[in-house]
C-alpha cells in the first residue's frame, strides 16, 4: 500500500497537479505520517482491550478506498486525505502485525521475527514501487499504477479475515512465566518510560523518529531530484525500490544477528551508516552511483529497524509491552511528517541538497545519543 505512492505522488505532485513548492508537495507524507503515528499509540490500547485480530481486520477495512480516491482524485486535497487513511490503515494492521508477532515467538528471537516481519513488509514496498514506476513508464501516472492497490488492499482483507489467528493468549503464557515485579503501570506512565524517562526505551523512539525521518526525505524528494537529474520514471521507480529492497532483504539477517550480537551496536552502526548513505546520495549525480548509496542506505536502516523493536520488547513488561510499542511507533513514525516539513522548508528555501545533508547530520548525531545513552537490552 506505501509502494504504490513511492515512485509515483512526487511525480503526480509535479505533473497532474502542478504543485511546485517542495513543502506543499510534500503535505501527503505529513498527512500520513502524522495519523499514522496517533493511529500506532491507539494500536495498542485497542489490541490489548479487544484483540488482535479485530484492529488487524479494521485496519483494512479502511484500506479499501485509498487507491480510489488517488485513481480520482480531482485535487491534491483528494491525495492528502487518501494518506489521511492510509495512516489509519498502516498504524493498525502493521501495529498489530509487529505485536502478534511478539506475542508469538517470546523472548529469545524477538530480533528474528521483526526481521521476518519488517522483511516482509519493506520487500513488498520495493517490488510494488519497481512495478508502479515501469507500469507508470508505459501507461502513465493514474489510473493503472494504483490498481494494484486494489488488489492489496483486498487480499490483505480476505487474508486476515480467513487466516490469522488470535494471539492475545500467548500474552498471559509469557506473562506467567515472567512475573511483573512491580505495580502495573498506567498508560500515561508507560508513555512517560518510553518517551524520555528509560534511557534504553527513549533512546530506540528518539532513533526510530530520526530514522523516519530520513526516510520522509527519500520517499518525499528523491523521485523529485532524480527527476531533475533527467532520469525516466522507470529509472526512478528502480531506486525508489532498491532503498526498500536492501532494507527488507538484509533484516533477514540482522534482526536473528541482534539475538546473537545484541541490540545496540546494530543501532548505532545502523545510524551513522544511513548517515552517510544520505551524504552520498546528495553528492552523487549519476543512476549507477545513486544505486549503490540507496544499497547502503537500505543496508542501515536495516541494521536499525528490527532491532529498534526488539529492544522495546526486551525492555517492555508483556503486561504493557503492546502499549509501549505503541508508543514507540508514535514517536518513530512523527518521523515522516517531522522529515517531510523540515526536508520541504529546507529545499524550498536552499536545495535539495542542503536538505539531504542537513537530515544526515540529524542521523549521525542520533547514532551518538544511542551510544553514550542506551545500554545493551538484550536478555542473555
């Protein structure tokens, strides 16, 4: 649902809507990101009070329509609130995929099933934003590219319906195996821990903000730069899906390599790496170039986002675990409307460039905080 929009909202931006200003282009993923970060903090709650599996179904109840209204959009407004849903509609169902998943495995291979998970996910990203980019070189910027949405939004719909199966329960298994050594906590004091209070918990949401942050820059303005560089929207669709594809192929190793070597120096080394990753791609100025620092790029963040879960889930007691995962996602996912305004402002008024430079930096000084702050999570 996300890789449909990557190759191709920039470009539509620019060309069917004639919006020039990077800021104003950029309101879908603010939009997005915005929802979806509340949408993750309420992800939780819902799922420990009603279940899993009935957030999951709803969740894409109200994925249905958000390739329509793109397909028909008449304005850009018509865009901004097909992200209005499609934040809704990814806080809930990958939210919930991220806590079944937890629920499941315990606590030795946390790192291996957010691996799979993320992997999965972010694979998907880059072969829908391949496909949408050579569907939109042939055919065009709507309506073709975007039935693929149709079909996503449907199977995803039928699948959690038919398929999945309620994991609460594994939940209380766990919890009696660990027993909770001290009072339960309140909502308002696990968004306290999560936050800023716990060093290991605020370390991973201020590095999950920060790495989404970067990546409200690459989905936002890279189509846009390429584009400016005279590349093909073929040729923009291959390196709007090489970034996501790295990041999916490689967390099949990191994440069950963060059970073996541990939580932070993954994190750590995730950040500077998306760093300079960042750096390159705002220096470089040919396709095979730009190739190889989106490789690296998606190589980073891999080492960062399974691990940045796990971590959460090694910390959070099962009894509130959800929630702080909830909150978690709420941080790291403002990270996409935080790195759309400011990635907009900066390109309005300097460049591109500036901008790329600027975030990285941003990155570089997120690794530091998570290695004179947090402290190894993993439970040996």
């Amino acid at each position: 649902m996300i890789g449909q929009e990557r190759t191709i909202l920039p470009l539509l931006a620019e060309k069917d809507f004639g919006l020039s200003g990077f800021t104003v282009t950029l309101t879908f993923i603010v939009a997005f990101g915005l929802v979806k970060a509340a949408t993750n903090f309420f992800a939780g709650t819902l799922g420990d009070r009603y279940g899993r599996k009935p957030v999951l179904i709803a969740g894409w109840l109200i994925g249905l329509p958000i390739p329509l209204l793109i397909i028909w959009a008449p304005s850009w407004g018509w865009i901004v609130f097909a992200n209005v849903l499609l934040g809704v509609n990814q806080g809930l169902t990958w939210s919930t995929t991220v806590i079944m998943k937890i629920d499941l495995v315990g606590p030795s291979r946390r790192g291996l099933a957010m691996g799979l998970n993320e992997a999965a996910g972010y694979g998907a990203v880059a072969l829908t934003a391949l496909a949408t980019g050579a569907i939109a070189d042939r055919y065009g910027l709507r309506p073709e590219p975007f039935f693929l949405g149709l079909s996503f939004a449907a199977l995803g719909l039928g699948l959690s319906t038919i398929f999945v199966r309620e994991t609460r329960h594994f939940v209380d298994i766990e919890r009696r195996a660990t027993p909770l050594t001290a009072a339960p906590l309140s909502t308002r004091e696990i968004f306290t821990r999560t936050s800023w209070s716990d060093r290991n918990l605020s370390s991973c949401s201020q590095a999950g903000l920060v790495n989404n942050l970067n990546d409200g820059l690459a989905w936002g303005l890279f189509p846009l730069l390429f584009a400016a560089a005279g590349l093909s929207v073929a040729r923009i669709g291959v390196l709007a899906a090489v970034y996501p594809a790295a990041w999916g192929v490689f967390q099949l190793i990191t994440g069950p390599l963060s059970d073996r070597i541990g939580r932070k120096p993954l994190i750590a080394g995730g950040m500077l790496l998306q760093a300079v990753a960042l750096s390159s791609i705002a220096l470089a100025n040919v396709f095979a170039w730009w190739v190889v620092a989106a490789v690296v790029l998606g190589i980073g963040t891999a080492m960062v986002y399974p691990t940045l879960l796990a971590a959460i889930g090694d910390v959070a007691d099962p009894s509130w675990r959800a929630r702080s995962v909830g909150v978690y996602r709420l941080w790291r996912d403002s990270g996409f409307a935080i790195g759309a305004l400011l990635a907009g402002i900066l390109a309005d008024v300097v460049s591109i460039d500036v901008a790329t430079h600027a975030v990285a930096a941003l990155t570089a000084a997120s690794g530091l905080v998570v290695v004179f702050r947090m402290t190894e999570t993993h439970p040996r």
